[in-house]
RNA sequence: GGCCCGUUCGUCUAGGGGUUAGGACGUCAGAUUUUCAUUCUGAAAACAGGGGUUCGAUUCCCCUACGGGCUGCCA
C-alpha cells in the first residue's frame, strides 16, 4: 500500500462550480481518507483573463456544504506546502522552464498570435486537418530553434514578447497506465509542442500542474476524462524534469452527460431542462444572471452526495443509500467505470426523498420552522412534530410541506374543483352534515375511533365509503390527496374540523 | 478530419466463457390502506452489428457502426 497519499482538487475559478467538479472532489476526498491521505485543493488561476470574481468563494463554500472540505489548501488552513493559488506561485514556475530549455527540451517562440493564426490556415488550405506547432512546422516558425543564437539574445534582451514551448520528440511511443482505463498508448508525433510557459509571464495549465504536483508531492491526480489527450504530455514533462519515479498515478474519470441526448453536462443545462447543475445558487457577477444550486432547492447535502458518487461508481452490492463514511470505506477507484454516465434528475429527488424519511419528526420540524415563522405561524411544537411524520411520507423535499400540509394550520380557501365535479350530490351532502353531527358527540376523537364512525355513518346510510371519503377529505384539507384523512382529522381536533365541515358544506355548493 | 476514450433494460449499473443476465430510478399493472400523492407485490424492459478464438461467447481478439472527449499563449 502506498503511503503518505496526498491528492488535489484543482478546479479554476471562471466560475461557479458545477457537479461534474464536485464529483470530481468527491472522488478525490474518498479516496484520500480511504487511504488515511491528504486531500488538497488548490485553485489554479494561471488565465487571467478568465478570472470571475467571488468564483474562488464559491468553490470553498460549495465543499463546505458539501461535507467534503479540503485538509489543506485555499480557504481551509493552507499547509505546509503553499501558497496554493498558482498566481501567488508564479515565481516558481520559469526556473522549471528554464531547466526544460537548458536540456533542450523546450525553446522560446517568439511567433505573434497573428502568425500563428496564418499558420494554421495556411496548413489548412494545404489540406491539414489539425495544424499544430510540432516536430514539422517548427522549423518554419520564429523561434529559437530556427533563429541564431544572437538574434534570440537580441529579442529576449529587447523584451519582445515570447513564450516558452516543449520541444515534442518526433516519433516516440509515450504510454501510462491509468488506474481506471489501464494502458494509454499515445503516438508523441500526435502531440504539438504545447506553450509552458505564457508571454504574460504565467505558465500554462500544462506546466504549472505539474510543477506543483511535483512541489506538493501529489500522489495520485484524480480527474476528469477531458484531461485524458493532455496526459501524455504531462508525462512527457515529468520524464524531462526526471521526475519520473515520483510521477502520481493517474485515474481519469468519465464525464457526466446531460439528461437528454449526449454531450457533456454544461452549465447551460440545468435551466434549460429545469434542475440544478451547481451546488449553490450563483448570481454572474458580470451579466447578474441566476442559476439555481441544490442547496437552495432543498437538497440535503448527504443526498446530493450520494447521487454524485453513485453517478460512475459503484460498490459491486445493492446498496444505494451510503452516509460519507461508508462511501469513505466502500469506495475504491478501481470501481470507477470507464464510460460516461448520463444525469438522472429524477433519481435525485429519489435520493433526496429517501434522506427526508430518514431524519426524525423534530429534525423536520426543527428544518420547516424558519419558513412556518415567516408565515406568522404559531403553532405547538409537538403539534408540528405530528404534521411533520404525516407530512414526511409524502413529500421529496421539506419545501413541499406547505403546499401539502398548509391546512394544519390554516382552513382552505379552495376546493378541488375535480373531486367536487365528481363526488358532491345530494347523498354526500346528507353524508357530510350526518358525519358532522356524529363527530361532534365523540367524546374522543383518535383516528380509530373517527374511522369507525366514519364506517359506521356508511353502512347507515348504505355509501360505499370510496364515494365519500375524498370529498370528505377536500371538505377539510382542500386537496384531494395526502397523508391518511382519520389522522389528519384526530390531529386537528373537534372544534377545528367542525368549523371546516360547516363552511364546506356552505361554500362548495357555490363553487365551480 | 486526426488522435484518444467508450458501448449490458429508457436511465444509473452488477455480472462475466456455460446465469432464468441481477439490482435501483422511471413506466405500467394488481393489492392494501374502503380516498390519494404513501407502502407492498408483480410486469414489461438490455448484452450495438459483423467476423474470429472456443465444444460453447454477452464475457477474450479484430473490424464496422454509433457516442463522447481533445485538437488555444483555456483549464
């Protein structure tokens, strides 16, 4: 067993980020304390010109609430290997650039992105399907391979802009085994010789991740599949910094999909077909447009998570339903799948209904309170206690209850106009008012005890109780659904059903 | 286009040379709760196609098809 594991979440801060990333910390943090290892995030924010503002914030925040914090790293407590923002590392990078040049493994280029742009089209119209800077056509750029020594001391010393590229061996086999997808083979004359370092003075992804890989000794680089054509690259670098033998092993992951059709789930998705894509709500800095976050859509964090780790690995049991610290200790990365896994957001609110019938009446209670307070609702806690264990077979979410329970605490305002279409002729109006009076001598009103008058009144008056007894039902909650009635009636006591059936039986026969 | 990765019910997936190909979501049907939006039971539903290898292939190999990713001084 390795020892000493230590893996990063990397994301940039263009923006909120989105469950495909969370995932992918997700994975990172099981695996870490699977192998009682060291979970990193670092924010790597080497384009500046994607930078977005409060992005950062929003990464911290989101694993916060997602239960998966970060042992070391931005926004939880460095460590001994910072910073851990790449632009505070920036100084770090160019000696590694340097190295690569000394030992000619990289050269300056000093072609404008203009020239580059006619290059390309130029192997375009000569019928190049993918033009790239490699192995060919760097010998007919601007750059210190082409120019003499002087003329490159003359541009470096005069300022002009350049940038630093890996100079790609011709034709070599470069290949690594993958922990989720076993051997890749890559042909090196498929690579271009890919910028390290930028004429801004930052270096690209390429570089930066792995020098600081390599700086905080990264064991294992858990990421997205869409990093899986650059890998060889990144293994290239480590075997001409030889940094080889501490290389971390890769595992990349399969992508999440989007619901309908195919592609990768983007950030667009989620409005379009109506869920979230992001954990917590964010608001664009730049353009003030929303998206929703599963937090504010009522979301347990736990579920969120559990539908996240279920999405593209599987424990090999039945099991569905995991609290973090099983998934710590059922999770491996040998049983990450290798193909993409669409998003099922039905599924979801499955997950999420199966967290809310795990919490207990006053945890309901406790989570329904702040919006039952908003709408001046003054009630007995034990009596929302028993709302809440009715309620909580019913619904997905806690912010469903009001809507299905709004007649604990306040009488309809409305009928169900089907029910009333279907279900009120003169025999249910002699039902209601004969089970009216019957109610109010009961000297106790349990559920048993109503629902053996209810039957009572039935036979009595020779109606099947299935034509009765959701009008009986709308009379009181409004709606023609919900948790069992005999319950509903016990719980809102004499004086209040009395109260209700009186104006049902004066107000529904004007209605519709 | 090129390179890379992938392909088991509609979806997430288990399995793996000989299985009634298992589970979950969703769908549908019955039951029960003499209502329902719960619960229970059940059903329909899959190995992309073609070649090999093999006594036998869904499983191993090859090809094709399809899907996806990448192809920036983005990450």
């Amino acid at each position: 067993m390795e020892k000493n594991v230590r893996v990063r979440f990397a994301p940039s801060p263009t923006g909120p980020l989105h469950m495909g990333g969370v995932r992918t910390a997700l994975y990172n943090y099981l695996f870490a304390k699977k192998m009682g290892g060291t979970f990193i995030l670092r924010i790597e924010d080497t384009d500046q010109t994607r930078f977005v503002a409060k992005a950062e914030e929003y990464i911290i925040e989101a694993l916060k609430w997602c239960g998966i914090p970060a042992a070391e790293g931005v926004g939880f407590g460095e460590g001994a290997y910072g910073p851990y923002r790449q632009s505070e590392r920036k100084h770090m990078y160019k000696q590694f650039a340097d190295i690569l040049i000394e030992k000619e493994h990289a050269y300056y280029a000093f072609d404008t992105p203009e020239e580059l742009e006619q290059m390309r089209e130029n192997l375009k119209k000569a019928g190049v399907a993918a033009p790239q800077y490699n192995a060919i056509t760097r010998h007919s750029m601007k750059n210190s391979l082409t120019l003499s020594a002087q003329e490159v001391q003359h541009k470096l010393e005069s300022g002009e802009p350049y940038v630093i590229r890996l100079k790609v061996p011709r034709n070599e086999e470069i290949k690594f085994n993958d922990i989720i997808r076993g051997w890749v083979v890559v042909q090196s004359s498929n690579i271009d010789d890919k910028v390290l370092y930028k004429s801004d003075g930052m270096p690209t992804y390429h570089l930066a991740n792995v020098v600081d890989d390599y700086l905080m000794k990264i064991t294992h680089v858990i990421r997205g599949e869409e990093w899986l054509p650059s890998a060889p690259l990144h293994v290239l670098l480590y075997r001409f910094l030889e940094w080889e033998e501490v290389m971390p092993r890769f595992a990349h992951l399969p992508l999440i999909l989007r619901p309908d059709g195919n592609g990768k789930l983007s950030k667009r998705d989620g409005d379009r077909l109506g869920f979230p894509v992001f954990p917590l709500n964010w608001t664009d800095p730049e353009t003030g447009e929303n998206s929703t976050g599963y937090k504010e859509r009522g979301y347990y964090p736990q579920a969120f998570l559990n539908m996240l780790a279920l999405l593209g690995w599987n424990p090999g049991t039945n099991q569905e339903i995991f609290s973090l610290e099983e998934l710590v200790s059922a999770f491996s990365l040998e049983r990450v799948s290798k193909s993409g896994a669409k998003f099922d957001p039905e599924k979801t609110k499955w997950f999420n209904q199966q967290y809310l019938r795990r919490q207990t009446p006053p945890q309901l209670a406790q989570a329904w309170m702040p919006e039952l307070i908003e709408k001046g609702i003054n009630a007995d806690s034990v009596f929302i206690e028993k709302v809440c264990s009715l309620l909580q077979e019913k619904a997905h979410f806690i912010n469903e209850f009001w809507s299905l329970g709004f007649y604990f605490f306040t009488a309809p305002a409305e009928y169900d106009k089907e029910v009333i279409k279907k279900r009120w002729n003169e025999k249910a109006v002699l039902f209601l008012e004969t089970f009216h009076n019957h109610f109010l001598t009961l000297s106790e009103s349990s559920s048993a005890e109503i629902e053996a008058t209810f039957k009572t009144i039935c036979e009595q008056l020779q109606i099947k109780p299935g034509e009765v007894m959701q009008l009986l039902r709308v009379a009181i909650t409004g709606l023609g659904g919900g948790p069992a009635l005999f319950e509903i009636i016990s719980l809102l006591g004499k004086q209040e059903v009395s109260n209700r059936l009186k104006m049902a039986l004066d107000k529904i026969p004007s209605y519709a």
